[in-house]
C-alpha cells in the first residue's frame, strides 16, 4: 500500500497493515535478546527526527512504520528483553496483546451499564475468578460463593447487604487504587465524625486525619495522601524490613494524644524496595481496635496468592478491608490492569458517586455502574485481558509462571552467594533479588552505573537503612537458568573491574602514606 489521502485507512487496508503489525510485533518479541536492553540516545533525541508540524496530508502506513524503526525503536527500554532485571515486570503475553487488540477494535467506553453491558459484566466476573484463584476471602468476591448453586442473580450498585457486601473492579494503576481505597476510608471517618459532632467542619476533620505506612511503602501512598489532603506517617521497619504492630500502635496514640484522628493503614505484601512483608496479623487487630481502614497493597507479590505455598502470606487478612495486586505486573497481563478488591463496595461508591442525568439509565436499579468505582469516568474493556490470559494459561500455567520466577530468583540468589565478594539483602521469596559488594556503598554505586551503562544488563538501585544495593528482579515471561548465568556473569565481569580499579586506588594511597 502507498496512498496519500484523507480516508486514513479502509478496512481492506486494516486487514493487511493488521496483518503486518502482529508479524512486527512477534518478529520484535522473538528477537529481542539482539538488541541492547536500554536506548543509547540522549533527552531530546526524538525531536530533530520528526518534522515541526503535523503532515497536510495523510501519510502512508509503510512510511509511518519507516519512522517507527528509524525514530522510535532507538529510544525503546526492552521491558520485555532476557536481560531487564529492573523495577518489577511489565506483565505481557500474546493473549493479553490480543484482548487489548480487541478492546481496541471494540472501541466501547464503559462507564456504565448501558454504555456496554459485556464490559460491565465480564470485569466482576473475571475479578471473582482470580480473587478465588488467589483464596482472598469470600467477604472480598463479587459474587457470594455461598450463592455458587443459586441461579445468578446480577449485582447493583447498591446490593450491599449484611451477608455480603464486597466486590472488585479494574482500575488503571496501584496507585489509583490506594487512592481509591484512601479516599472511601477518609469519607467513612468523616462521616462518623460528623455524626458524633454535627457542628463540626469538614475542614476541621481533613486537617486532622491522619494515615500510616511503613517508609518501604510505594511513594503511591504518599502522593494519595497529597491528593486526599491527609498526614501521612512513613513507619520504621524492623529488622525483616517489616512494619510491626507495636511501632503502628505508639504512632497511633501519640498521634491521638496531639488530637490528631487515624483513619488508614497501608501495609505491603512485596515492597518495592526489597519485596518485603509487612506484619498484617498485628496491624490489622490493631485497625479493627481503632476502627481503622486497613488496605494492603499487593502490587507486584500480590499475584503470588494463585500458588498454594504462598498462601500463609495471607496471615491477617480477615481484618484488611481493600486490596490489590496488578496482573500487569506478574500476571502475564500488559499495562494497565490493576485488580482492587474491598469488603464494603458500598464504602467506595459512597466516596466516588455523582449522578448526572445524561449517565441514568433504565436498568440502573438492577445493574452495576463501575465509573461509581474510580476516578475517571470512561473506562476500557480491560477485564478481556483477565479472561483471555486466565484462560489461555489456566490457572495450572500461571501458577507456573509464578514458581518459575520464585525458582530463578533463588538459581541467581545462590550464584551471588557462591561469590564472596557480594552480599544478599532481604529474604528472597519471590522474583527480586537484593544484592550488593559487600564493603562501601560506592563500590555497589559504581557497579550499578557501569552495568547499565554497559547496555547489556538493566537493573536499579535502592536503598535502606542506609545501605545502597542493587535489585535483580526476573522480569522475562520465558526466563530462564541460562539468563541467571548470563546476568551473572556480566555482573562478575564488572565487579572484576571495580573492585581490581579499587585495589589499586586502595594500595597506591597506603603506597603513598609509607
Ligand atoms: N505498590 C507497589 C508495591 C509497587 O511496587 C508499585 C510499582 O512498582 C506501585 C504500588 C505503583 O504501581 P502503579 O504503577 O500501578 O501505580
């Protein structure tokens, strides 16, 4: 095809360039390794490559995929290349490409029931499917498991009985959903206070509401808290890098000594930072003393859930009131897919409800509206990415995803072991490894620059308790042994050359000072 016209593309012209686009696609995924993980070019690259204005005319397909290879590849990170070990991974796998195409294709908005019943329809749906492939309890499922025999009866916007009250939705990040969850927590508490003192200001109360993390949470917690106007207390961890009952408590009643009102907690299954646990048993009991709203924050771990052996993590859970996980980072679902569950849905949607005309519909007593359930009103059809990728995997090939990951991760913990000059911080438990040089920060500093400068390797720092090391998480959806060699070996290579450059640096100044 060649054409300069005004019509952009036929459908004729969309079956072939379709055509091509899923041969680039898979051609870039199979090749992948032959690339450097990250881009060689410079901020500001990308401009002088593209003309100043938008073209007069409509340009063809092959001229426009020209400039992909010519303009945009080279400024690609390879998320999905053998060697990313950075930040966590970006969930993908061709099912999953294949419902975004459709949803796409689709080119619905669904914000309410009416706007498209399917959409609204699969997303509980698929939400109960993997809220029960990962055990949470029944309080937190769409659909009342106790009503499993019963013909299904739909669920509204304000089903929300004594039986059961829960449910789920997709929304586009973590963050939005601690947002989300901080949000129907600060309209709760503000309510109860405005019933205990209905002369009281809503001003008043915002000024005193406090929430409570560990300082390993996601900085997600802390911009919600910026966005909901809210105190936000980063906890001390102990010595497992977890937050404890007793640090939450003192914080607690110091805070309510200062006339300050707790209404949230935030704890983590898997930081970021190390992949941490915090101690759900103790800061939930401590939560439901203090009727406090307590979210746990599963993004990256969270979907370790789905394998049997990692279920005592949910130690505590009867006292979480919302949680979530994003199967865009370890399920095998590409961005954005973000899984949020809650014991009260009714809580949420009292938070986020508004209720134009133009958005009512007929069936709006007995269906579902999910743009009750974030912050923005359009919604994609993302739950088709759940259930084309549950299903072409089956729980049984997620699962083993999962150990895989969990098992490279312990292949390449033990080669760092077996190399004495480096250290491993944390507990390795699932996909991410924390290692460092032992000996000073710079050392590790430096090995971190010259491995990603090196463009063979990508991998990113952190941080705590003042010690600098480097975190190896497996990202690749085929891992496998042979990477952790790979990896390992570049990483060796590297060390060589510092700490060789080190020695000498070291000899020559006690050289010096004889
Ligand atoms: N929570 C944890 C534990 C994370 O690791 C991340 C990101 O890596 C987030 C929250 C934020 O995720 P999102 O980008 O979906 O907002």
């Amino acid at each position: 095809m060649s054409k300069s016209n005004t019509t952009g593309m036929d459908h004729e012209d969309f079956r072939r360039c379709g055509k091509d686009m899923v041969d680039f696609i898979a051609d870039y995924l199979t090749n992948i390794s032959e690339r450097r993980v990250t881009p060689e070019v410079e901020p500001g690259y990308l401009r002088p490559m593209l003309p100043r204005n938008a073209p007069e005319k409509g340009e063809s397909w092959e001229d426009i995929m020209k400039d992909v290879e010519r303009a945009i590849m080279p400024g690609i990170t390879h998320w999905q290349h053998p060697r990313f070990h950075a930040y966590f991974p970006a969930g993908n796998s061709y099912p999953s490409i294949l419902a975004e195409m459709l949803s796409s294709g689709l080119g619905i908005v669904g914000f309410s029931w009416a706007a498209s019943p399917a959409c609204t329809e699969l997303e509980p749906i698929t939400l109960d499917w993997l809220g029960r492939m990962m055990s949470l309890p029944a309080c937190f499922l769409p659909f009342n498991p106790a009503h499993d025999n019963e013909p299904e009866i739909s669920i509204t916007n304000t089903d929300c009985d004594s039986q059961h009250s829960g449910g789920g939705a997709l929304l586009g990040s973590a963050s939005e959903s601690i947002l989300v969850a901080m949000l129907a927590a600060r309209t709760n508490k503000m309510k109860s206070k405005r019933l205990e003192k209905p002369s009281i200001e809503d001003g008043q109360i915002l000024s005193k509401l406090v929430c409570y993390t560990s300082k390993l949470a996601h900085s997600c917690v802390e911009k919600a808290g910026l966005i909901a106007m809210v105190k936000v207390r980063q906890l001390p961890v102990d010595e497992h890098y977890s937050l404890r009952g007793k640090t939450l408590d003192e914080c607690i009643q110091a805070d309510k000594q200062k006339g300050l009102i707790p209404f949230f907690v935030c704890g983590t299954l898997g930081t970021t930072s190390c992949c941490s646990l915090d101690n759900f048993e103790e800061l939930g009991q401590i939560c439901r003393r203090e009727n406090l709203w307590f979210h746990v924050d599963g993004a990256y771990a969270g979907a370790a859930l789905i394998c049997n052996e990692f279920q005592y993590l949910t130690k505590g859970f009867e006292y979480v009131d919302s949680f979530n996980t994003n199967p865009n980072k370890w399920l095998l679902m590409n961005f954005d897919c973000s899984c949020f569950w809650v014991r009260d849905k009714c809580a949420v949607i009292n938070a986020m409800s508004v209720d134009p005309l133009y958005l009512q519909h007929k069936h709006a007593e007995k269906a579902t509206d999910l743009r009750h359930w974030g912050i923005a009103l359009s919604r994609r059809f993302r739950s088709l990415k759940l259930w084309f990728t549950i299903r072409s995997y089956g729980i049984e090939g997620l699962q083993h995803y999962i150990r895989e990951h969990c098992r490279l991760a312990k292949v390449f913990a033990s080669l760092i072991n077996e190399d004495d000059r480096f250290e491993i911080i944390g507990d390795v438990v699932f996909g991410l490894v924390c290692f460092r040089l032992k000996g000073k920060n710079k050392l590790t500093q430096k090995l971190l620059l010259y491995l990603n400068d090196s463009g063979q390797i990508h991998v990113i720092p952190s941080m705590v308790n003042e010690i600098f090391f480097i975190r190896f998480a497996i990202c690749a959806k085929d891992a496998c042994e042979y990477d952790m060699h790979i990896a390992f070996q570049i990483i060796q290579t590297h060390a060589d050359g510092i700490l060789f450059e080190y020695q000498k640096t070291t000899s020559s100044t006690s050289i010096r000072k004889i």
